[in-house]
C-alpha cells in the first residue's frame, strides 16, 4: 500500500517564526497527491517577519519543504538537520515524469508572463507523451487588487477540470489566493504555489550547474543572470535571515507576532 504524505505524519524542524517538515524528493513526489503543498526559501521567510495574513495561513498546508540550500544548512548548524532540500523547481520536473502514465493527474498553470506559460506547457507535454498540462493562465500583475480579474482565474481553472494547479504568482501573494479560494475549485486535488518554475520549464531560464546549488551558491548564480529581478531576495533577505537564525541558536528569537 502507498503511504500518503501527511503534515501530521511528517517531524516539524522550526526555522524561526514558520517550520519546515523533514522528508525526502522521493517521498513527496511519490506519495504526495491530494492537498497543498508550501516550497520554503529565504525570501518568503523574511516575508513571514512583517506579513500577518501570510504567517496566519502556514498552518493550512499539508507539507512545507526546505526550499533553500542556506536553509538546509541551518537546519544542520542548528541540530536540526532535514534529510535534503526540496526546491519546487527540481521537485516539479520529477513530479510530472512520476505521473506522465497517470490519467488522474492533470495540470493546471497559472502564473508566468503572457506566453510563458503555453511554452511550458508546450514542452512538459512533449516529454510525458500527453496532454498532461490541459491549461494556463497569465494572470494580471495586480491580480489580487481585481475582483473581476479572480473571478476569471478560478473559472479558467475550473473550466479546465485540471486535478492540480500549479501558482506561479510570487511568494506570499500565490498561497493567499489559494487558501483564499481553493474552496471554490473543488476538481483541484493538489495545489502547487512553485513561483518561478513555469519559467524554468519554458526554457526561459536556465539552472546553474549542480555544484553551484550544493555549495549553496545558486542565490549568486540567479543574481547575476538576474540582477533587478533577484536584489531584494538576496541583497535585502539574506542578510537579516542569517542574522536571525544566529539569533534563534542563541535562543534569543522572538516571534514578532507572538511576542
């Protein structure tokens, strides 16, 4: 019998004011398929420091991975070391393979520039052999300011009858609307906020070599392919981040929103 990966059956490792569990890639993509799913990076931890409405919405996800190679080795320099990092961009590749076979898995993506999208689904329906991307939608820029325009998101997804949606709509803002409305789209089983990834699988974007990301340098790689985009993840963020974690060894951390 096939273990479902569940939140209460999964060990919290606290990483400041959130936490992420401890499992493996295999165990996820291969026992993972109904529920939402939160990929952690430093950028949206920093986030979770100042934003209420996202720190109050954690608790709703089933399983929290360790999106990040800084992070994994805090986790490790704190005592409390998970098995491997789990970024949603080497996670969703293998996802798809797993599944190319599976006529009960269908996807959905919204998020990406105009076009984006429709490339990535263009290729990832290339190499599973089927339809397994039945739509996209690139969402306007402000979209959770327009009523109008969230009204034409969920039918587009519902109009699909996609089984999972994949959110590529930026840290914070990606998980508010789904728990905001998730509700509302019942054919949903799998929810995937994964940020950047519909631009990694369009080609638009290319991975550093895997020794970059194991030493833990991937955050210089993405900023200098990407300056403007990528400053205030790693300029701004990761500073204040390794000075809390310093904090937090020292026992000297302090919820902001609990303290």
């Amino acid at each position: 019998m096939v273990r479902t990966v569940k939140s209460g059956n999964l060990k919290k490792i606290p990483m400041l004011n959130a936490y992420v569990h401890d499992l493996s890639m295999d165990d996820l993509v291969s026992n993972f398929t109904e529920g939402a799913m939160l990929t952690l990076h430093v950028d949206m931890i920093m986030k979770l420091q100042q934003d209420r409405a996202f720190y109050d919405i954690i608790d709703k996800f089933d399983v929290i991975t360790c999106d990040s190679q800084i992070m994994y080795f805090a986790t490790k320099w704190l005592g409390t070391p998970v098995q491997e990092r789990v970024s949603g961009s080497d996670y969703f590749p293998k996802f798809y393979m797993h599944h190319k076979n599976n006529p009960d898995i269908t996807v959905f993506l919204c998020g990406g520039k105009p076009g984006v999208a429709d490339k990535a689904a263009e290729k990832i329906n290339a190499k599973t052999g089927r339809a397994f991307i039945v739509g996209t939608d690139a969402p306007s820029f402000k979209f959770d300011e327009d009523p109008a325009e969230i009204e034409r998101m969920i039918a587009a997804i519902n109009d699909s009858s996609a089984t999972v949606c994949l959110v590529g709509l930026a840290g914070g803002r990606q998980e508010k609307f789904i728990m905001a409305y998730r509700d509302r789209m019942p054919g949903i089983k799998l929810w995937l906020p994964l940020g950047g990834t519909i631009d990694y699988e369009s080609g638009g974007f290319e991975r550093p070599p895997v020794w970059v990301t194991e030493w833990g340098f991937e955050w210089l790689y993405r900023l200098i392919k990407e300056p403007r985009a990528r400053f205030h993840r790693y300029v701004v963020h990761e500073p204040p981040f390794l000075w809390a974690i310093l904090k937090q060894k020292l026992g000297r951390y302090k919820d902001p929103f609990t303290n």
